[in-house]
C-alpha cells in the first residue's frame, strides 16, 4: 500500500501579544470581544454570516468576513472563517481561529482580567503561512503595526464604553 506525499514545512509564523488597560468593567469589556458586539466599538468592521445559537460569541461560534475586511488597516486579506473553539465568560477569556484559505492561519487569544481601576484586556494574535501571500501577511504582522492595532482597539473601546466605569 502506497501513501501520498505529504508536504512537511517547519511553520512560517509570527506572535506578537500586547496589554492594555481600559476604565470599565472587566464584565462589559469582555462582552465587546463578539462578531456581533464589534459593530458597536470597531469602526468598519464586517461580517458576512454568524452561526451562533445565543446570537453572540460562545464556544463553536463560526463567523465569516468579507474579501478586504481586516484586522489591520495594512492588511488586504481574502474572505476568511473565524471559528471560536474556546470561549469562557466566568475567567473571561476565549480562543477564535481565522482560516484565511491559501494565505494564512490567525488564531486570536483575549484575556480580560480586573484591576483597581476597570480592566485589563491581554490579546495575542499568532500567524501562520499557508503560501507566499501567507508569508507576506506573517511579515506585515510587526511590532509597529501590532501596537497599532492595540492602540486602536484601546481608544474605541474606551469610547464605546466610556459611559460603563
């Protein structure tokens, strides 16, 4: 019996996780962290379908974005599928994978802990190349863009939810 070939590569990725703190309730700005709750804090944010039996994000929540719909403005990604395999309000954290097919694997952990003055959110984005476009994403993900990104979700999410200290 003959087996096929299977390509094996060493991964070509890259993980950047950055923190924040944000005056609000740990409760409230865990909340935001949904495809449905997004519209209301991230500007230009985009779905095609949700799969959800709460109607929000929980565990095995499928959600699918549109061609151009990114998690950075540098970023020019193709249609992708986001699945949440983790999903935990009580310890407030959760896991979604984004399949971007032939470009690239994202998958995004949140944290949303408490502190003295509201909360602290913990996100690390890890990317792997499934193609040389994949690669170009993968080395798009710096330092620098990261922060950015950061640094943007920390402002609206301090703007949507300014009113909930």
């Amino acid at each position: 019996m003959t087996s096929p070939r299977v390509a094996v590569e060493k991964p070509y990725r890259r993980k950047r996780t950055a923190s924040f703190e944000i005056a609000a309730s740990p409760d409230a700005v865990f909340a935001m962290m949904c495809p449905v709750r997004e519209y209301e804090w991230e500007p230009g944010w985009l779905t095609n379908l949700i799969l959800s039996d709460s109607g929000l994000v929980e565990e095995g929540c499928i959600f699918t974005t549109p061609a151009g719909a990114s998690i950075s403005s540098d970023e020019d990604s193709a249609e992708a599928i986001w699945v949440t395999p983790f999903h935990d309000p009580e310890k407030r954290r959760l896991t979604m994978i984004k399949v971007t097919p032939k470009e690239c694997v994202t998958r995004l952990d949140i944290g949303v802990d408490e502190t003295a003055d509201g909360a602290s959110v913990t996100a690390s984005y890890e990317h792997t190349a499934l193609s040389p476009r994949g690669r170009e994403i993968v080395d798009g993900h710096t330092e620098r863009s990261y922060a950015a990104l950061m640094t943007g979700w920390r402002a609206a999410l301090s703007e949507s939810l300014c009113a909930t200290v």
